[in-house]
C-alpha cells in the first residue's frame, strides 16, 4: 500500500461541505464526514500520487504548516484503505466523481413519485395513496427531470408511489438510471415483487429496496395492510435477498403493532433483511381519520427508542435505520456536524406530475413550481419557500428557544409540522417534542 497510486474506488461520491467533506458509498450505505485535513487528502487521490506524496503536500498546505499532520494523513488512509474506499489506481485518472464545487445547500437526495395509485389501503397512510386521482408519470417526464437533477449530481434517487411497482415502465427506468450511473433506492410495500422481479433488481443493482411490514404475524400486519398481505411481503423480503438485494424493512410503529416492537428487529433479520426501520405513525392524510387506532402514547414512544437504541448498541452487525437518536446525542457531544431536516435543504420531492416540494410530507401550498417550466436547478436556488426553510431558526421558535436539548433536537420534522400546524412555520408537533425532551435530556445527563 505505501508506494500505491490511490484513488477513489468505483461509485464512492462526495460532496464539499463548510466543515470539509461529505463521502458516501451507496453500495454499502457507508457513510463519512471529514474536516477539512480529511477534504484535502482525498482531493489528492487521484491516482497518481502514493501516501509519501499526499503526506508532503497536505502537510505543505499553509492551513497546515504549524501542524504535524503527516501521522493523522496516514492514518485516515489506512482506515479508508480498509474500507474499501480508496484503491490502488488501475490508471492515472483516477475517479473524478468527487469534485464539485462547495455548494451551501447541494442536492443530495430527490424522491419521485412514479404513481399516486396503490394497490392497498394502508390505514395509518399519510398521503392516502390510492384515494386520490390517479397519476401516473409519461415517460418524456421522467425523463426531463433526470436530464434536470444529474447537473446537480445528486448522490442518490428514491423511486416510490403510491405503489411504484404499479407503473408499466419501471423497470425501463431503473434501467435508465443504471445506464447514467445514478445510484437510486426503491419504496415499495412488496406485494407485486416476485422472484423474476426480484433477480431483475438484483441485475439493477439498486442502493436498496425499502419494504414495508408491520406486524410479525399476520394477524397485525394484515390489520393494517389488507388481508394475504403478509405472506406476500415476507415472499417478497426472501425473494430479494436470494438475488442479492439489499432489503430495509420498514415498520409505521402504532398502537396496532406496539405489542411487537420488541421482536420486530430479530423478526426481519431472520427473513434476510439487512436494515430495519421503524418509524412514527403521522397522523395526517388517512391516519388522521384513524388517529384513535393509530395514536401512541408520549411513555409508549419513549419505551420503544429506549428499547431500539440499546438494541442497536448491541447488535453492531444489523443496520438499524437510517441513524439513531443515540447517534445524534454522540455527535453533538463529539462536536461533529448534525444533519437539521434535510427538506429543501439537501432533499427534494418531485410529483409524479413534475411538480416540486420540500419533501413529501409538505403541504400542497408549499409547492414550488413544476420541471416543465422551469428548471430543477432553477428552483433549487431562486424559490422563495427554499429561501424561508433555509433561513428557519431555532431561536425563531419560543418552544425551541430555551429548550436544553434544541441542538440535538432541531425542532423535529418541519413537514410534519406545517402539516398538523395548518401550513404554520415554527410551531413544534406536541408529542414528538414531549418525548424527545425526556429521551435527549436521559443520554446527555
């Protein structure tokens, strides 16, 4: 390794951030933040250069002259080589997909909607998929809008519905984004998956193929999803992982489920799944009209975050969801950089219909505008609802202002908000700030 050119490794990415760098392996969903010693060292790996030539040049930079950093620069290629991340470099270009210009507020992730149709009718729904008119994306739009978001180089794409498996070109346009390089996840609730749809997506390659279950047996999952719809989505679950799929399961925790909260993780590592992820029932949409069957209480919630954050403290080896609230209290207490609500500010929604949102979670009149008549890019910087999200504050919040626990907090969901708070900035969800305080307030005493 110590006279090797280093590169990059095939499909890792990145992105520059204030505090450095942002790398990111969707084939692992590994990944890491730099300082901005760790953004200089990978710049220079681009397969030309051994480690002696990225320790004397980092260490000649002004920023780091009165510093000895020749032994933190090893270091953290040593760790990056045992990752998998960098790589002897099989010729001098090296993997360039790195380098772009340090944005305040990139692109990172865009979710489309394929369809509004679904085939189930999921009670605690927020956007009752299914029951409204039916929208299918044309083929010329899905088109336009990946034409709009690779000038923005996104690290990833989220396809979903409705039912996303109900559109007749998916496949043709996973094939697409394979062919563009753009790495893309899959929302689906399984029932449509079969073991040919099954090793098709493992030819595809997706980052993963999020499928949702909510209950260990089918009295409780089919309590919510539809009668038959068990068996299917643990058909589904199994089918995927034999063709090599990264599979999450995804569960809405409710007073339906609640009473399997504890056996959900080891339930969906059994069935082959690599990822577990429970999440808070919204009650908007259609679990608004079943908020009586859906609603958990404040010491509920609080039972099961204590339960999954021990959880996953000791089963290192099974991902469980995207990060922890446990993570976030070890970051702030670290002194690392924590990810506020990503809606407008590195994340977007596009309607199967071309228009654009924050997030799916946001109300109808925080539309932003449509890819057909303006574009993507456009949007991003110039719109005013992106501006107001991006200028959002803590201290503008009187519920948040002298909160003990608002930095690791951040004021919750802002879709979610505006939501139950009638289109209101600055106005926190009631239970999830209850909660949050005790739990945040438990781990950092």
């Amino acid at each position: 390794m110590q006279d090797a050119r280093l590169s990059l490794a095939s499909g890792i990415r990145g992105k520059i951030r204030k505090y450095g760098l942002f790398l990111y392996n969707p084939k692992t969903l590994w990944k890491m933040r730099m300082n901005r010693l760790g953004l200089e060292v990978i710049r220079r790996c681009d397969g030309t250069k051994s480690i002696v030539d990225l320790q004397n040049e980092v260490q000649n930079l002004e920023d780091f002259k009165e510093q000895q950093v020749t032994e933190d620069v090893f270091q953290l290629i040593a760790y990056l080589y045992t990752q998998g991340i960098l790589i002897p470099a099989e010729d001098e270009r090296g993997n360039r997909e790195l380098y772009l210009d340090l944005e305040e507020f990139p692109l990172d992730l865009a979710t489309i909607q394929l369809t509004t149709d679904c085939n189930l009718r999921c009670h605690h729904c927020y956007i009752e998929a299914g029951s409204v008119e039916k929208r299918l994306m044309k083929k010329e739009m899905f088109e336009l809008i990946i034409d709009q978001l690779q000038v923005m180089h996104p690290i990833e794409l989220v396809l979903t519905g409705g039912e996303p498996l109900l559109h007749p070109r998916l496949l043709e346009f996973c094939h697409l984004l394979k062919e563009k390089n753009l790495p893309f996840s899959l929302f689906t609730n399984g029932i449509l998956i079969t073991s040919e749809l099954a090793e098709e997506l493992g030819y595809l390659n997706p980052v993963s193929v999020q499928v949702s279950l909510d209950g260990i047996t089918s009295e409780t999952n089919d309590r919510v999803r539809g009668r038959g719809s068990f068996d299917k989505i643990c058909s589904a679950i199994r089918a995927l992982r034999q063709h090599g799929v990264r599979t999450v399961v995804s569960t809405v925790m409710s007073r339906v489920n609640y009473s399997e909260y504890r056996e959900f993780p080891k339930f969906v590592e059994e069935l082959g799944a690599s990822s577990y992820n429970p999440i808070d029932v919204m009650l908007s949409g259609r679990a608004d009209s079943n908020r009586e069957d859906l609603g958990l209480t404040t010491e509920q919630v609080l039972e099961m975050q204590r339960y999954y954050s021990e959880y996953k403290s000791n089963n290192q080896n099974f991902s469980f969801g995207e990060i922890s609230l446990k993570e976030d209290i070890d970051r702030q207490l670290e002194g690392l950089p924590l990810e506020l609500c990503t809606a407008g500010t590195t994340n977007c929604f596009i309607t199967a219909m071309g228009d654009v949102y924050p997030c799916q979670i946001f109300p109808n009149q925080f539309a932003i505008g449509n890819v057909s008549d303006q574009s993507l890019k456009d949007m991003w910087t110039e719109s005013e609802i992106f501006q107001q999200i991006r200028r959002w504050r803590l201290s503008d919040i009187p519920e948040c202002a002298n909160c003990e626990v608002r930095e690791v907090c951040k004021g919750g969901c802002i879709g979610y908000n505006l939501t139950i708070n009638h289109g209101s900035f600055g106005i926190p969800e009631r239970q999830s700030c209850e909660w949050k305080k005790i739990f945040y307030s438990e781990n950092l005493s």
